[in-house]
C-alpha cells in the first residue's frame, strides 16, 4: 500500500505541474464558463414572465445553446482528457530508462500500474468536478433557480457515470502505453480507438441494420416490424460504442422528460400530440432503473480495460533495452 | 562472517523461447567482496542481474540473494539491495534531491531520516554542489554518480551495478572506480559489477567470473585465473589476455 501512495502523489504532482493539465483545466473553464453563460442567459431570456418548469437547473447541463451542451462536450471530449492523461504514463518511464529503477525499489509491481491509473481518475475526478461547480455557480447567478435534492443527487449521477467513462479511456491510453515503446504511437492508437468507436461504430451500426434487417421501400408502406426490427439492431450494435452508452445514460438521467421510445415512424400524429401535451418527469428511481444497465456496461468495460492493462504489465519482460 | 555467501545461484538458467541466455549457472558471492561479472555484450550478463533482483523469473534453477529467494519473495531482496541499472534513467525535471527524495519514500524511508542520508550520499559522490539543479542538466558522468548516491539511499548490503563506467570519459572513469573501491572498503558493501571492461575490472575487483553465450566459463581471483590459462612463469599478465583465452576457447 505504501508503494501505491508514494507513487500516486508524484503522479498526481506531475499532472498538477504539467502543461497538460494546464491545458485540459484552461479548455475546461473557458467551455464552463461558455456554457453556462450561454444557456443561462438563453433561459433566462426563455423563462422570462413564465413559471419555472421543473429541473430549470439541470437545463443548464442539458440545453445545447448556440453550440453544443455540456453533456455533449463531455461525451465527446472526454475520452480525449483521458486519453491525454494516460498516453505515455508506463513508456515515458520506459524511454527514460526510470522503469526498471522503479521496479528494483521494495514495491510490488502492480503498484505503479494502480497508482498511475488512479492518479488519472483522481484528475478526471476533480476536471469534472470543478466544471460541474463552475456551471452550476454561473447558472444560479444567471438564472437565480437553486437546484433542488433531486437536481443534485441526479448530477452527482451524471458525475460518476463521467468519471467511469472517461477512466474507460484513460484504461485504453494507459493500455496501449504499456503495449507501446513509443509515446506518439500509443497516442495514435488510443486517438484511433477513440475514431473508431465514436463515430465509425455509429455510421456502421445503421450499415449493419440495413443489411441484417432492411426496411422494404415497395408497397403501401412501411412494414412496423422491420422497422423495429431494424431499430433493434442498430441499437445493438452501436451499444458497443462507449460513446453511446454514455450519452444514453447520461441524457436520461439529467432530463426526466426524455422519451425512451423515439422512433416517430411508429408514432400517429395523435400520439405525437398527447405525448407533448402530458409531460411528466420520469422520478429519480425509475430513471435509474433505466440507466443502471448503462452503469454497468461503463464499470465493466473500464475494470475489464483495466484488467487487461495490468495483466498486459504483470507479464512484461522488464528489459532496460 | 567474512567467507558467508551473500549470493548463492545453483543451476541458473534463463530461456527465451528456445534461446538460452543463461545456462546452469553456478556462483557464490561472499560477503564484502567486490565481484567483476564479465563477458562480451550479450553474454547475458544483465539477465542474471534481472534474475537475481527477481526483476526477471529463471526458467530453472535456484537463486538465493541475501537469504531470500528474489524469485519468491523479490520485496526483501529489494529493500537491501540496490541496482544500478545500465544508463540509468531520471525524472529529468526534478532536482536530484527530489529524485532521491522519491526513492527514499518508495523505500518506506520517513522523511525526517532520508533528508540527512540524501545529504549524506549526495556527499558520498561529490554532488552536493549541483543538488539544486534540474538533473535534466547533469552531464553522463554526474548522472552515473547521481545513481549511486540513489542507491546507497537504502543503506543496502548489497549492490548491483551494471556497466557503471560505460560512455565515461576518462576522468569520470577514475571518479566512478574510487569510488565504488571506497564503497567497499570503507561502508563494507559487496559489489557485483558487471562489465565488458576489463582493464577496469582489474583494477578494483577481488574476483572475476567470465560469462560467454551464457555459460560461466570461469571464475576465481585475477592471478589464480592468470596462473591457469597462462602458465606459472609469467608475472606481467593483464586480465584482457587471460579473457581472450577464455574468448576464443568458447
């Protein structure tokens, strides 16, 4: 254990010291404070003489403004934060010959593997943190609406499941740091891994549906059951795709509106009608029903990056050259 | 306790794949002697120093590094024996008393205590002038010796170095060489080096062992090895003619 907090305190004096961290907390504060003052001025504007709608508040992280709302740019963004922090952290050691140094000192091995990963997610931890304050501080002056026990408990939500998926990337830069000799190398893989299942995984996923399960262009119309079919699929697939997990549980978590069922296809005007005019927030409880599966998906895909990473390391020949 | 051995290795052998890096080895390492592990590069030399830190598992074999089994039980055996590792490496933006620092905590050392003992060795190697910069300034010879004074951080019994002099020049050389003389003699540490350079070796080792293609090919005291492979008569041996012998032999 002592190895573990020796090593995560340099680590984390590292990250506190270095440029890059600099660099994430300047981007983070500049988007906080764009965001917020954005949507909460927009709200503001919006809510002018109305009464307030229920969770005004978690508008603010929810709302997309003029650009993007901040659960888009965390899903987005976030894995490249966590990428950023775990890139070179097993072969800068490597390259400066410091490895087996380290390694020949009373530690056990998996020490440094664990201290380095949880100094990341500490990082992340406190980058999410603090913008989620930042936000929330702004939008209160902006807005003047406090957020009520449920708002917070579902942020705090929103917080864990943010820090599971960005530790998800940080375990795959972290991995491919071990993996890889080079830093540019393993910073081009995670940057591929990133492409690949954030945005390929998602055209392909309605490649795939159209294949496995076309929906018939002849006839009358359109056949509901391919439909579903169709829609079965591509969620499935594009399931796969962290990124996707994430927004998923994400959005339903923080806007109580939100309607699982969105494919309009299947939907006649009437219904379309109703739904808009009989809006109730889903309580907290049932929205965790439906997003504890996405929780879980997030822990096991970061615990079994993890695992992968520290068996990968465990197994290594430590060789100077 | 002068003749106690400090390391005792009993048909070491090391593969890699269908490759033998090391082959049988047999060696016993007696308290307070300084021991020149020789041999051409590749010889497998830094291998059996993996193998005897437990930074590396033997295929087959048993080793026993002061009293413990590095293979089993690697965390004693790192906490009194330090390793000096080819080109050793630092945090370049750290001065080199955050660098000992560092190592001192990892060695569970308080900091009340490392503070004086960083002082200390800095002293050992004559660096206390030069603690306040970055280590990414350091010249070659000033890092090797910075990794000394690292080492003897933990007070070990035991100390492997492994080419301490390589890319030195000269003067650097000298320093090094005392100095490793005056750990010995005077802390009454052992010392295994190992090393291609045998003019070196001669100079501060008790005893040599000649390493080739992973076999230990000989091992005793420069003048028994010299009274074996070149005849009683002579008395002007060097070292370098006794390991072409061995080399060409192998």
């Amino acid at each position: 254990m002592h190895g573990i907090f020796t090593i995560f305190r340099k680590e984390m004096e590292d990250h506190f010291s270095s440029i890059r961290f600099l660099l994430i907390s300047a981007l983070i504060v500049m988007v906080g404070v764009i965001i917020a003052s954005m949507v909460g001025m927009g709200i503001q504007e919006e809510s002018k003489g109305m009464a307030k709608p229920t969770f005004l508040f978690l508008w603010l992280f929810t709302s997309t403004g003029k650009l993007f709302s901040f659960v888009q740019f965390i899903g987005f963004f976030g894995p490249l934060i966590g990428i950023f922090l775990g890139f070179d952290s097993i072969n800068r050691e490597r390259v400066s010959r410091t490895l087996s140094k380290l390694l020949s000192q009373p530690i056990y091995r998996d020490s440094v593997i664990n201290a380095k990963f949880l100094a990341g997610v500490a990082i992340i931890a406190i980058v999410l943190v603090a913008i989620v304050l930042i936000i929330s501080g702004l939008g209160i002056r902006l807005i003047g609406v406090v957020p009520g026990s449920e708002e917070v408990f579902r942020l705090v939500i929103y917080l864990i499941a943010s820090i599971l998926y960005i530790a998800f990337w940080l375990g795959i830069s972290i991995l491919f740091s071990v993996i890889f000799r080079s830093t540019a190398t393993s910073a081009l893989a995670s940057l591929a891994v990133w492409i690949f299942f954030s945005f390929f995984l998602g055209l392909g996923a309605g490649f795939m549906a159209d294949a496995v399960a076309p929906i018939g262009q002849s006839g009358t119309g359109v056949d509901p059951s391919a439909v579903i079919k169709h829609e079965q699929v591509q969620r499935t697939i594009s399931l796969f795709s962290p990124m996707t997990l994430y927004n998923d549980a994400t959005t339903t978590i923080l806007d109580p509106l939100r309607k699982t069922t969105r494919s309009l296809i299947l939907m006649g005007p009437m219904e379309r009608l109703s739904l808009s005019r009989f809006q109730s927030p889903l309580p907290l409880l049932q929205s965790l029903f439906i997003v504890i599966p996405h929780l879980v998906s997030l822990v096991a895909i970061s615990f079994l990056c993890f695992g992968i990473c520290y068996l990968v390391f465990m197994r290594q020949e430590i060789r100077t050259v | 306790m002068e003749n106690q051995a400090i390391i005792e290795a009993e048909g070491l052998t090391k593969k890699y794949g269908h490759q033998i890096v090391v082959n049988h080895l047999n060696l016993q390492i007696r308290e307070g002697e300084v021991f020149g592990f020789l041999g051409p590069n590749g010889a497998g030399k830094t291998t059996t120093l993996l193998m005897f830190l437990g930074l590396t598992e033997p295929t087959s074999g048993k080793v026993s590094v002061i009293g413990f089994d590095p293979t089993r039980d690697p965390f004693h055996v790192k906490e009194k024996v330090g390793y000096l590792p080819e080109n050793v490496g630092f945090y370049d933006d750290m001065d080199a008393r955050q660098n000992l620092q560092y190592i001192a905590r990892l060695n569970r050392i308080p900091d009340k205590i490392s503070g004086g003992r960083i002082d200390e060795s800095l002293k050992v190697v004559d660096l206390i002038e030069e603690v306040g910069k970055k280590v990414g300034t350091y010249s070659k010879g000033m890092r090797q010796r910075l990794g000394i004074a690292e080492v003897l951080i933990k007070e070990p019994k035991l100390i492997f170095l492994d080419e301490p002099t390589i890319g030195l020049d000269p003067d650097g050389t000298n320093r090094m060489l005392d100095l490793i003389h005056s750990l010995s003699r005077e802390k009454n540490i052992t010392i295994f080096l190992s090393s291609h350079l045998l003019d070196q070796v001669q100079r501060i080792c008790d005893r040599v062992g000649i390493m080739i293609k992973g076999n230990l090919v000989a091992m005793g005291p420069i003048e028994e090895l010299a009274k074996k492979k070149l005849g009683v008569d002579k008395e002007d041996y060097t070292l370098e003619e006794i390991y072409m012998k061995y080399f060409k032999e192998a």
